[in-house]
C-alpha cells in the first residue's frame, strides 16, 4: 500500500513524513490510543469524493476517547473538517479509507490512562475491498472470545483491543477460512474480527444488541434503517445463539472495512443454499448506491470533499474579477 502524501497531525495538515513519534509513546507501548474507519467513496458522474456518515463516526470516536479518559481539543464538526482539507490536500478521484487516531503521545513508562496528553492524528489512502471475496464467505466460529466490557469497553474502538480481533482473525485465516465470527463470554455471537453480524431467518433480519460486547456499527445502524425502511425487512437486536447461524436463511457482515459481505458457509455447512442470498444481494446493491450519494434520502449521510472547495474558488474566482 502506498504511503499516503500528508496527515492531519498535531492540528494542521502536514507532509506525512513530519507526522512521526518515537518509540517510547506510550500508545505504541500500552495500545492507549483509540481510532475510526471511515470510507470516502469516488462518484464519477459527479465527479464527487463522499465521506460516509464523518459526524457518527468522529461521535463514536470522541466517545471512544472519553472510554480512555482523553480530552481532545475537537468537536465532530472541527474532526469533519480536519479530515475534509486532508482529503482535498490528497486529491484522491478514487474510493479512499481514512484512518483518525487519538493516541497518548507521552514518552514516558508506566500503565495508566491518567496524567497523559492526547494527540490526533489523520491519514487517508485509497482503498477498494477489505476482503478478497465478499459474496460467499466462508467463516468460522472462533475460539477466541470477544473482550468482555469488564476487560476492555467493546463500545470503544480501543487500539489494545484490536489484538483480540488480530488473533482471531489470523487463526481463522491459518485455518483456512476467509473470517471468524467471535462469541461472547455467554457464547452468544458478538461480531466477525473487525465487523458486525447479521443472520435473516424467515424474512426477518437479526444482529446482536450492543449489551452482546459489540462496537455499535455505523454500517450496522444504516443497515438495520436500510432493510427496514427501503426493503421492508423486520429487523430484531436481540442476543443470537451459535446454532441459529447455522440454520440461518441468510447471513452477512457489515462495517465499514468489510461494506457487505456475504456469508454463506460457516465451518463447513452452507447457510441456506450455500450461496448469497436475495436480501444480502438487495441490501448490498442499494448500499452502494446509498454510500456514493445516488438515493437522494440517503444524499445528508454523504458529505462531498470537493463541491465546497469549487464553491469557494468559484467565488473568489467571481471577486478577484469584479475587483
Ligand atoms: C470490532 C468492530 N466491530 C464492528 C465494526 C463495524 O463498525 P462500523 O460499521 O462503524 O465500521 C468495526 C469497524 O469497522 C470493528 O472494528
């Protein structure tokens, strides 16, 4: 992956080389940092880059950040517009993943969350698909569990606790399937490594409530108003048991990393025909449209990158003339 051009770092836009720690910060050490994922998709008809839902993530990110006890200096609309001049610094014409940080900079040794300073951080690069194949998963029940909220806040998209996604994921990998689906400490299913679950069983769609030690999904909350409102599928947050994947019609993963994937063989058994099923395949083309800004419903969830900054030149263009 090529390194990106700049970063949003120390409260401006700088060359990424400049945007550089040492090896004694603390969140390297203690993985005391929390972050966001967030997709920027490329229209071409517009000629328009959208940044999918940058308030509800940089929301969940502050609040990430309450969870390790930082005050930052930012508000979402301040971290949207941080983020905004990056994307227009990059120039990227193609779907782009951007990466917010808020870490504890402090060298210094010592396990703590209290009397450090926190730092922010931005980059974004381009990016397609997270998975190679996203239509026909294969995934397997882990048998690591996923962090209860009394180790670490799963509502929190805590930086340490990404280790226990790694983990998952690598052996799920080594063994030869595409994705883990993590149970909780109850044995309820929580989440894939890095992404939400879905099952749809007799035309109702179900996904883990949060109380089930998942990180409240921004994609899982568009999905949930997507199959609800635009597809006419009843949706259930309730707590969901190994076998009723396994019996499944239908089942997915969502987030913003994954998009929507499709799953359609866990350990090996098929889920339902053992391939990807009409809702999955439904709500997967209107997500698309929904993320690049071509349902006009969906249009405020889409913040364009560029639409303002030809409004800006456009307007100074017009003064220097009159001038
Ligand atoms: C552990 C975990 N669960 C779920 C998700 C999905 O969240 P979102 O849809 O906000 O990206 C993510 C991140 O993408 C994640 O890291």
């Amino acid at each position: 992956m090529a390194l990106p051009r700049f970063a949003f770092f120390r409260g401006s836009v700088v060359p990424y080389s400049e945007a550089r720690v040492g090896v004694m910060t603390h969140a390297l050490n203690y993985g005391t940092a929390v972050f966001a994922g967030i997709r920027a998709y490329w229209n071409p008809d517009e000629a328009e880059l959208f940044v999918f839902r940058p308030a509800d993530h940089f929301r969940r990110f502050l609040e990430s950040a309450r969870l390790l006890d930082m005050t930052l200096p930012y508000t979402a609309e301040d971290l949207t517009d941080a983020l905004t001049a990056l994307l227009r610094a990059e120039l990227h014409r193609e779907d782009c993943y951007a990466r917010p940080l808020a870490f504890y900079g402090d060298e210094s040794i010592g396990v703590r969350l209290h009397n450090l300073t926190p730092e922010v951080s931005i980059i974004a690069v381009p990016y397609g698909s997270y998975l190679d194949n996203d239509e026909s998963i294969h995934a397997t029940f882990s048998s690591w569990r996923r962090v209860d909220d009394t180790m670490i806040p799963p509502r929190g998209k805590i930086a340490g606790a990404y280790v226990n996604s790694a983990f998952a994921k690598t052996d799920a990998q080594r063994a030869g399937f595409d994705e883990a689906i993590v149970l909780n400490q109850d044995g309820h299913v929580s989440e894939g490594s890095a992404a939400n679950v879905f099952i749809v069983k007799n035309g109702a769609a179900i996904t883990p409530p949060v109380t089930d030690n998942v990180l409240e999904g921004i994609t899982q909350r568009t999905v949930i108003e997507l199959l609800r409102d635009r597809l006419g599928i009843p949706v259930l947050q309730r707590s969901i048991d190994r076998s009723e994947v396994t019996l499944a019609d239908e089942a997915f993963f969502c987030g913003t990393g994954v998009q929507i994937a499709g799953v359609t063989r866990v350990d090996h058994r098929p889920i339902g025909t053992g391939r990807m099923g009409p809702v999955v395949t439904a709500l997967r083309r209107l997500y698309f449209d929904v993320v690049r800004g071509r349902v006009p419903e969906y249009r405020p969830w889409c913040h364009p990158v560029y639409a303002d900054a030809t409004a800006l030149s456009e307007r100074r263009e017009k003064s220097r003339q009159t001038s």
